[in-house]
C-alpha cells in the first residue's frame, strides 16, 4: 500500500489574532475569529510569532517579529458548528438547554 508523501512547505509562518495563533502557507484558507470586513477586503497580521523562509532558514520573534506581515484577503463571513450547553441539576427540575455558533471569517493567505 502506498502512502501520499508529505507536503514539503518550503516557507510558512505562524501569526497570532483574536488571543489564537494560526499557520499561514501563501494559498492555504483560514477560519479566524470574526474581523469585521466584507469578502474581497484585504487584511494585514503584523503580530507574527514564527516564519520559516526557506528550507535552513527559521525566523523566530520574542514575542512578534519586526517588520514581518501575513497578508490576507477575506473570503467570507460564517459561523461554526453549534455547540450545545446542557445544564441539569438533579432532584431540583431544573434543566436548561441552549446552543451557540461563534462567528468567525474565513480568509485567504496571499503573502508572507
């Protein structure tokens, strides 16, 4: 049985928004907390934590790296999946059933 190789990701980064961090690869889409914007709008992380640039070149930031960027374009607006909150207490009736979906933006990695 023959296995897939492995993507060879010669240049990526890791960027911090909305308290997460998320690997950017030029092409790759990204579901981030929401960001206020409409699709098509371009979008800039400066707080880059890591950036790999080539095969024996690593850039590490302590915390963020200076002059270094993500740039990104919206793709669209959505929400997740639904998370569902059950409360219960025995012996007391009480039961309380609710469900949240957390905005959050897609976005697409033009540049490192």
């Amino acid at each position: 049985m023959k296995t897939a190789p492995k993507p060879a990701f010669n240049q990526y980064a890791i960027f911090q928004t909305g308290g997460k961090q998320y690997q950017a690869i030029p092409g790759k889409t990204v579901a981030i907390e929401k960001i206020e914007g409409n699709a098509g709008d371009k979008l800039s992380f400066s707080e880059v934590v890591f950036k790999k640039s080539s095969d024996n070149k690593f850039e590490f930031g302590q915390p963020y790296l200076k002059n270094s960027a993500v740039k990104a374009s919206i793709v669209k607006q959505a929400k997740g999946q639904k998370v569902i909150i059950f409360k219960f207490q025995r012996r007391k009736k009480r039961r309380t059933k609710t469900g949240h979906r957390q905005p959050m933006t897609v976005v697409r990695i033009e540049s490192i």
